[in-house]
C-alpha cells in the first residue's frame, strides 16, 4: 500500500492515550521537523511551534483546554501559534522574510508589491491576519498528525480550548504570537473508536 495512505490508516483522533509512554527524543524531533518543512502562503511562515512536555505546564494547560485528559495523559502537547500583526505588508518581519530569498531592490520592491495587494484584495477583506495565519498553520498541523502516524504515534488535533486562556497559561500576551491549534502526541490505550467518512464519490468529484 501507499506508505502515506498506510499512515493516514492508521491515524485517527486518539482518545485515550497511555499515560507515562514516552516518545522517543529523536522521533519527536522527526516529527516537528516535518511541520518546520511545512509550506507557507509567499514562504513567510507564519508560526511557531510549542513542544510542551513538562507535567506542570500540560496540568495548568488542561483546564484551558476543556478539561481534555489528552492534554495531560499524552506524552506530549504541539500548540502551534500562528503570528498576526507582523504579518500586515510593511512590517519588519515580512521585509525580512522577502530578504533572505536574496532578492535585488527591484525585485523586493516587486515582490513587496505583490504581497501587499494580496493581502488588501484578498485576505483583509475576509480574514484577520491571525485567521490567515492559522489557516497555515492547520497545513503544519495535518503535517504532524500524518507524520507522527507514519512512524507509529497517535495523535489527537484539539481545538477545544478557550483561546484567551490558554494564551494567557502560555504567557503570549507580549509576543507576536496567538494559539491556532493544539496537538497531543503519544500512544493509544487500548481500542479506538471507529471511523465515520462519508462514501469518497459522494465527498470527491472529478471533472
Ligand atoms: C481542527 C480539529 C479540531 C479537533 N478538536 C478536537 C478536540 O478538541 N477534542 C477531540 O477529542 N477531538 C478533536 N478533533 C478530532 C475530531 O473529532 C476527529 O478528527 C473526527 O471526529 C474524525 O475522526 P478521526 O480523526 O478519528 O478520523 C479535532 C479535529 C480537528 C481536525
């Protein structure tokens, strides 16, 4: 089979994971390195990645988090932040994500260009910049879920938390960055739950 369909098999939102079973340091840093590799809308990559393992930290995370047990029976919690502000054409931050493509000032200025029609025409109008960057992020989360499963972790996406609180448990008020999504990575307990898909001709068409 498809190693990538043999993975995306395997995963599914795990519920109940193994409390005390670690993840191995290199396959955990394997994984994060495959959401670092994510793509990103003009290269400008739009986030960060939180790896929290510290016991005391997930326990003060969890109540943000709807109470879920995954936060703290995992072996580890992603919260992948998503930047905001610093993303606005003009910003620091974008002049310097254009720069390092080794651009000459015509170029820049091109490019510059580019981005701040982009984000006037097409972004603004529908999204804050902190929803535009998450939706890059949730490519950096879909990156991880596939990863993990492909060498054996479970995972479970969540998006159940108070943003506010767990901003505030992580102390993001003073940065450039906002909670988007969180993850926790371990190993399953026992029997998952089943899968529900809808039939794949009524979900996928081809024209
Ligand atoms: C963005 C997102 C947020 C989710 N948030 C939660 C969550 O907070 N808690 C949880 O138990 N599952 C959460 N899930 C898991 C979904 O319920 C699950 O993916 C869906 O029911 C399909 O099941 P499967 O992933 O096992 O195939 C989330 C999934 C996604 C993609």
């Amino acid at each position: 089979m498809n190693p990538v369909l043999e993975a995306l098999n395997f995963r599914h939102a795990c519920k109940q994971f193994e409390p005390g079973r670690e993840i191995p340091e290199e396959t955990l840093r394997e994984i994060m390195a495959c959401a670092h590799l994510s793509p990103s809308s003009f290269g400008l990559e739009p986030w960060k990645f939180l790896v929290i393992r510290d016991d005391a930290l997930r326990q003060r995370l969890r109540p943000a988090c709807w109470n879920q047990a995954q936060i703290t029976d995992s072996s580890a919690v992603v919260v992948i932040l998503a930047r905001s502000e610093t993303l606005k054409a003009g910003q620091e931050y974008v002049r310097q994500g254009f720069a390092r493509k080794g651009l000459d000032e015509s170029q820049m200025e091109t490019a510059l260009a580019r981005f701040q029609g982009h984000q006037e025409s097409e972004v603004l109008p529908r999204m804050s910049l902190y929803a535009w960057a998450s939706k890059q992020c949730y490519i950096a989360l879909a990156n991880i879920l596939s990863a993990a499963a492909s060498v054996g972790v479970d995972s479970c996406p969540i998006e159940g938390f108070e943003k506010q609180a767990v901003d505030e448990v992580l102390e993001l008020e003073k940065t450039d960055f906002e909670t988007a999504v969180v993850v926790a990575l371990g190993y399953r307990a026992g029997e998952q739950t089943p899968r529900y898909r809808y039939d794949f001709d009524s979900i996928v068409e081809f024209r």
